[in-house]
C-alpha cells in the first residue's frame, strides 16, 4: 500500500479541519435559529416574529459555517495543486532479519520458487537465477491447503519431485541465495509434503532441492 507524502497529510488534515468548522457552524446556526424562532406560535411568522432571547448560536453559527466553507474551497484548490505534484510515496521496504553474508546457498527450483512475485515475498527482490537440471528425478504434483502458500504462488497444485529413472530430467533454475535467513524463508515456504536434500545436478554444481518428503 503507498504511502502519502508530507504535502498530501497536510490536505486531508486541513480539509478535515474545514469540515469541522462547516458542521460545527451549520450545528451552531440550527441551535440558534431553534432557540429564537422555536417558540412561535399560530398566526406567528418567521422571520418577521422571534422569541427573546440570545442570538449569539446565530451569528457565531453563521460565522464558523461560512468559515468551514471558504476553508474546505480553499483547501480543495490548493489541495489539487499539492496532490499532483506530491505523488505518493512507493510502499515501505519489506522488514527482513539483518542479512548476516556466508556461503552461497543454491536452491535448485522446478516450480513456483522461480515466479517473480514469489521471489518478492519470500526474499523482497529478486535473486540470481541461472538455469539447469536435476537427473534421476521425475515430476509430480501436489495440492497445496496452506491459504498462505496458495495467495503466494497464485495455486494450490504445485510439482513435486520423486525418484526417477536414469533416463529422468527435471529441467529447473538454480537460485543463488547469499544469506542464511533465505534459505529459511524457503523451508518455513515448503509445506509438509516437501523436504529439502541434497543433491548433484546436472553442471555439476551440488544444490539443495526440496522433494517430496517420502522420498528424501
């Protein structure tokens, strides 16, 4: 969600300021006119015949109610002004634990850990990507009941791997991951069905790999 610059709170605060006065002014204006012209009887007219009594809620109702109405055309003039050229600011950065550098943790992704979007929730960005294989593995599919996983990838039927013949290839991307806090973000992502092993690819580079869990 964005959020709104210096220029554009000072708008929506003085435009409720005014609002304030208006409604303040129009209450003021109704308890005055209430108080002197309540009283009248048959045969009695308005505004010709008025009761005794204090029109201070009048003129002080008056006042504050023609008040509230310059202010909120005023605010509404130069609110326009300042709205177009304050834009809002782009969301706040994600909140991740403080990055602590290591090793390169490789993940090597077959599905959903490749979409950009997901990329952006579980790390808030995106990371290096390269491509490659796994042999020896087959692809499967599982369906997903964890709501948070399901609004992530956008699906509830995601691939599994399980062990395959010599002949088997899983075509994939290797995700480099430079911190520690990454590689959790992936296995708190990973449901049950899934656990993560290590494997060769087909480079040769060795890589972690979440299989299914009766298969690790």
């Amino acid at each position: 969600m964005k959020r709104l610059s210096p220029g554009q709170r000072w708008v929506i605060g003085l435009g409720g300021f005014a609002l304030v006065c208006l409604v303040v002014g129009v209450i003021g204006l109704s308890v005055g006119l209430t108080n002197r012209y309540g009283c009248l009887g048959d045969g009695e007219s308005w505004p010709m015949d008025r009761c005794l009594g204090d029109d201070s809620g009048i003129v002080w109702g008056s006042v504050l109610g023609v008040i509230g109405l310059l202010h909120l055309g005023a605010t509404g003039l130069v609110g326009a002004l300042v709205w177009t050229s304050t834009p809002t600011i782009g969301p706040k950065p994600l909140v991740r634990p403080a990055p602590v550098a290591g090793d390169t943790h490789r993940v090597f992704s077959y599905g959903t850990l490749r979409q950009p979007l997901v990329q952006e929730a579980l790390f808030g960005g995106h990371v290096p990507t390269d491509e490659d294989a796994l042999p020896g593995w087959r692809l499967d599919w599982v369906t997903i009941t964890d709501p948070d996983v399901v609004r992530t990838s956008g699906s509830d039927r995601h691939p599994i791997l399980r062990r395959g013949d010599r002949g088997d290839v899983v075509e994939g991307s290797v995700l480099s991951l430079g911190y520690e806090w990454q590689l959790r973000a992936v296995d708190d992502y990973e449901v049950a069905d899934y656990q993560r092993v290590r494997v060769e690819l087909a480079s040769g580079r060795s890589a972690w790999v979440y299989v299914a869990a009766d298969q690790a």
